[in-house]
C-alpha cells in the first residue's frame, strides 16, 4: 500500500491479517514502510482449522471473494502438503517481518486477544523488553 504522505516518519505500526498474500506483496509492502522510517509489529490472524485443514472426506473449497471452487474427493490426503505449505508461508512472513526489524507473531481466533492486545501495547508504547518477556512475539 501506498503511505507516502500519510504517516509521520518514525512512526510504529500494527499489521493484522492472515498474511496469506503472494510474499512477494508482503514484502514490497513491509520494504516500502521500511523506507518511510516506519517501525511495525504484524499479527498473524488464524482459525485453527486454517492451519491443520482437520477435514475428511469430499469437501467443496470455495473462494470467499470470487467464483473459484476446488472439490476436495478425500481431504485427508492433501493435509500433509497443505500444512506444509501453510507452515512454510508463515515462516517466510516471519523472516520478512524480522528483515525490516518488525516483529512477527500469531493469534488463533478460539483463543482470548488478550494476551495479544497486553504485549502490543507494550511494544508500541516502548517497552520491548517487557512485551518480549511475556512470550509469543518474536
């Protein structure tokens, strides 16, 4: 995204999303907020069952933007692959976000955001050390 003009040099910024754009366009992203002078910290958002694919049997994937539909004959079988995939995206986001001096860190949707919200106020307030010791950000 374009930020130029709109953010004052120096400042931090909390990303939330699933980060499962083309890495690519995470990264020219994250280069161009670096470029600016703009600190950050990025929060992985997931349901669990994005991450583990626990379904068996026939299931129907459906884009939730556009027309596009997969049919899954046996599910079970593409679970392997497919959480090695979700694995390796989340790795390379990381390495990303630690290339441009940002954290990196996951929240699951069944879990409360408190934790969450606790060590992001810590960081963006200046505390790093203390937001670090409570665990989960890296």
């Amino acid at each position: 995204p374009s930020f130029a003009g709109k953010l004052p040099r120096h400042a931090a910024m909390v990303l939330i999303s699933d980060f499962l754009a083309p890495l690519e366009d995470i990264a020219a992203s994250l280069h161009g907020l670096m470029r600016l002078g703009v600190s950050g910290h990025m929060v992985q958002v997931l349901d669990p069952a994005e991450e583990t694919l626990p379904y068996d049997g026939r299931v129907e994937f459906r884009d939730m933007d556009g027309p596009l539909k997969y049919l899954a004959g046996k599910t079970e079988l593409l679970r392997e692959a497919y959480v090695e995939k979700f694995a390796s995206q989340r790795e390379a986001v990381r390495r990303i976000a630690h290339g441009v001096s940002w954290t990196f860190t996951q929240h699951h949707t069944d879990q409360s955001p408190a934790k969450l919200l606790m060590m992001l106020h810590a960081l963006v307030g200046g505390a790093k050390s203390r937001a670090f010791d409570l665990g989960g950000i890296a």
